[in-house]
C-alpha cells in the first residue's frame, strides 16, 4: 500500500486552499488535506480532509498573539486556548494512525516546529517578503526543503544564502489557463480592478473617483465593494465571480494587489498590470511588487492612488511590454511541484530507498 502525506493549509483568503488542492490532485500518492476549513467547500476535494478547529483569538489574527513571554522561537502560541489545544492533538493523532511519509506546511511557523517534535518530516512554504525573524528561520531550519511559490526572478533581498540553498522555487502554483496566451495579448480591453479573498475589498468612493479618472475605458470590478453612493456608468460591480480568470483574459489592463492568486493569474495571461501591493505582514506582497516593478513586469504603487494620479498610472501600465510578465509563468508549475514532493517522499519510504 502506498504510504501518503499531510498538506497543512492556512487559512488566510482561499489562495493556500486552491493551491494545495491543485498540487494534492497531481499527486500520485494519498494526500490528507489538514487546516480550518471552515467556510471552504471541501466536497470536491482531491482526497481525505482532515478539520481543524478554529485557533483565532476573539479579538482577531495579526499573525502574532502578542504575548510578552511567548517563547521567542514562536508567532503564535496563546495559552488557555482549547482550540489550539484540540488542533495539535488532532494532527497528532493523524500522524500516529496513518504514518505519513511527510508533511508539508502552507504556512504555519507552529505546526512545522510541532511537525519535527512528532519527527514528522516536512516541506515548508516560504512566502514572499523579509521573514528573517527568528520564528520563520528556526521553521525553515527545521524542514526537509522549503518551497517558493514564485520564481527566483522575485526573491526578496536580504534573504540569507543558506535559506537561499535550501529553497526549490517552485514559480507561481495558480490554477493553470486552457489555452497559454500570445505574448502581447492587447491593450484595448476594459480595466479589471481584482480584489482577493484576503484582503479588505474596495472602496466604492474610491473607484467611483478612478473610473471618472479615466472614462474612455470600461472598469469591471471583481471582489467585495463596500460603501453606497452613485458611480459612474463605466464602473461595472460584479462582486465574487466563479471564474475570475475569464474576466482577466479579456482585460487591456489589470489592477490588482500582489497576491499569489492575482500575481499568478495575470502572468499567465500575459496581461498588463498595475499593481497596488496591500498591507501583509512582513512585507509580503511590497516586496514582491518592487520586484516585479524592477523587472519591468508591473507598474506599481503602494496604496490607492489619488484621483489625478489614474490617467498617468493607466497610460504607464498600458505601455508596459507584456514578455516580462509572461515569461515569470510556468505553465506546468502545478504539476512540477508535485514532482518535487513525491521525489522527496520517495526519499522518506524505505519500501522505496530499500530497493535502490
């Protein structure tokens, strides 16, 4: 009987979710899908999910708890917790019934470290931004591997050689297109403004303004708009979407912050982008902006611009040459990711190293 492995997914936006059920369905072996799902419809998931109670403090996730004696090797690790207390016995006892081959984590500083106290193997995560505190390193230190899910083109700098040495990068892990674009897929589309799952959505002020900005092009809106007021009749709000990949490939611009899903999604489509990095912690998706803004792949500002600023941001983003962002995607990143984790759980099965 083949032996499987655990994927832990994080719970921020739907990003992590979408990710691990692409990877786990190339997989050629059982892969237990683990984390709090909880408002995630897991009915088509590519094999056995594992639930977890919420860990979330009432007061909100900042990705720390702010515990000033917490030990320094952890984020998050709030005390008199049930939840936290019922999460990690849970992927205990997973790991003790099943006898993974390994786990990987996307993303949790905390159940990577527990992992290595189970001697559970790991893969872990590295995402984008400075995360050379002491907790991401003491994870990264702990793993296996560590995988990017951006090309190396966009390595953040200051990242230290040996976090460097170990990382396999993966490139963008989006959901694949049907059918890989032309490099210059034309400018003469409408402006699609995408907002995630994982962040706050827009401002309808604040479109409204942009869209008057620049009214010689149709704004289609994707994602959660808050406020009440008129807009103009070129702003088009169409609000979660099931395809948001259809409404970017008709696009002559995209407006987006710099999230894996939005990032990737644009590269393969050869689009142009105007890329509006949101606030995350350790600079995740700055980061990633100035990097594709050095490659010449985005045009970029950090927060949303001013009204007078739209025409000359929209003229800029328009000019860019889309071969530096096409070139960033690799079409068949899924399915070499999983490459990459069943190599190293090859390596991890004496059922399998016993015969070489």
């Amino acid at each position: 009987m083949t032996r499987g492995i655990g994927y832990y997914v994080h719970h921020q936006g739907v990003g992590h979710w979408q990710r691990a059920c692409a990877i786990a369905a190339a997989l050629d072996r059982p892969c237990t899908l683990i984390g709090t799902l909880a408002g995630i419809d897991t009915a088509e998931a590519p094999g056995p999910v594992l639930d977890l109670p919420d860990d979330r403090l009432d007061d909100g996730f900042g990705g720390q708890d702010g515990e000033a004696e917490r030990p320094h090797a952890l984020h998050y690790a709030p005390l008199a917790h049930p939840g936290i207390r019922t999460r990690m016995a849970r992927i205990a006892a997973w790991a003790a019934e099943t006898d993974p081959l390994l786990l990987v984590v996307d993303v949790s500083v905390e159940v990577a470290l527990f992992a290595r106290l189970l001697s559970l193997p790991t893969l872990v995560f590295r995402l984008a931004g400075t995360r050379t505190d002491l907790p991401h390193l003491e994870a990264f230190r702990s793993a296996d591997r560590l995988i990017a899910p951006f090309p190396a083109a966009l390595e953040a700098e200051g990242v230290p050689d040996w976090v460097r040495a170990k990382t396999d990068y993966a490139g963008f892990l989006g959901r694949p297109v049907a059918q890989r674009p032309g490099v210059d897929a034309g400018a003469g589309g409408p402006i699609v403004v995408v907002f995630g799952r994982g962040g706050d959505g827009g401002a309808l002020a604040d479109l409204a303004a942009a869209a008057r900005a620049v009214p010689e092009r149709d704004w289609h809106v994707l994602g959660p708009v808050t406020g009440e007021g008129e807009r103009p009749a070129n702003l088009h709000l169409h609000g979660w979407v099931a395809d948001a990949d259809a409404w970017i490939a008709r696009a002559g611009l995209v407006v987006g912050g710099a999230g894996d899903g939005v990032v990737a999604a644009v590269a393969a489509r050869a689009k142009r982008f105007l890329c509006l990095p949101e606030e995350r912690a350790y600079g995740e998706q700055i980061e990633k902006a100035r990097a594709l803004a050095r490659l010449g792949a985005a045009i970029v500002h950090e927060g949303w611009p001013e009204a007078a600023l739209w025409p000359g941001l929209v003229r800029a983003g328009l000019a860019l040459d889309p071969s530096a962002i096409v070139a960033l995607s690799d079409p068949h990143a899924i399915r070499h990711a999983a490459a990459l984790i069943e190599r190293h759980a090859r390596r991890r099965d004496p059922m399998v190293t016993g015969l070489g």
